[in-house]
C-alpha cells in the first residue's frame, strides 16, 4: 500500500474518533433508534437503520479526519440530512409530514426509506473517497489553490 505521509496525523484521527461517537449518539437518540426519554419513535425501527447511521458516522469521523480548511462539505452536508431522513421515522419528523401529510409519508416514502438513507451513506462515502484521493496527489497537505512544489506523483 502507498504511504501517504500527508494526511493528518493523530489529532485528526481523534477529532474524527470523536465526531464519529457523537454524531452517532446524538442521531441515533434524536431519530429514536434506541429507547430514550427524550423521543418516542411511532414506526418500528431495526438493526438496519442502526447499521446505516453507524456506516454514515464512520464515514464523517473520515471527513473531519482528512478535511482541508478549503475542502467542499456540501456533499456530506446532503449526505447527511438524506441519511437522517432515511433512518428517522416518517411520522415523526413534523417538516415532511406538513409537506407530504402522514398518509403519503407511510404509503410512498416508508417502502424506500432505508434506501434514502443509503443513498446518503453513498453521497458521503464519495464526499471521502474525493477528499482521500487529493490527500494522495498532494502529500505534502499543500491547499488546492497553492502551487506544488515540482515533485512527481
């Protein structure tokens, strides 16, 4: 395997560390995938929404890891709010039944639900493929806009 000697050292990966467990608690509770005092969940949910919000945590521990001060977040950013929309439940989130209504909510969206969510795991996962794949042409942690120092790939 190649050394990339640019990407971010220890204090990266424990800020991503972190935003990965706090991301995934405080989802995890606020779309009720466990039992909590704060929120009642109305739809059943299962280890597959579990699943999806760990793989989408993961995947923005990674981000925060390699991200640049110049770096895009605007994926990730849809990323997210399609994997939230995905692994919440239908019913409880006021916006989209104000939208939609709760009858259309639970025919139409709930059959594709943990699609979305997983649509959202995808959209991420390529937001950190693009930020690994510049940390591999620009090992010396160089900004984008910054003239490179002459060295070959």
């Amino acid at each position: 395997m190649k050394n990339l000697a640019g990407i971010p050292g220890q204090r990266a990966s424990l800020t991503g560390a972190a935003v990965s467990l706090v991301s995934f608690a405080v989802l995890g509770t606020v779309a009720a995938l466990w039992e909590n005092p704060l929120f009642i969940r109305m739809t059943p949910a299962g280890g597959v929404e579990i699943a999806l919000l760990a793989a989408q945590c993961v995947l923005f521990g990674l981000f925060f890891a390699l991200r640049r001060p110049s770096c895009p977040t605007g994926a990730v950013g849809a990323g997210g709010v399609m994997n939230f929309i995905g692994i919440a439940c239908p019913i409880c989130n006021k916006v989209l039944v104000l939208i939609v209504g709760a009858d259309l909510l639970l025919v139409y969206f709930e059959p594709v639900r943990l699609y979305v969510a997983a649509a959202g795991v995808l959209v991420t996962a390529v937001a950190v493929v693009g930020e690994l794949r510049w940390w591999k042409r620009s090992p010396t942690g160089a900004d984008v806009g910054a003239p490179s120092s002459g060295g070959s790939e």
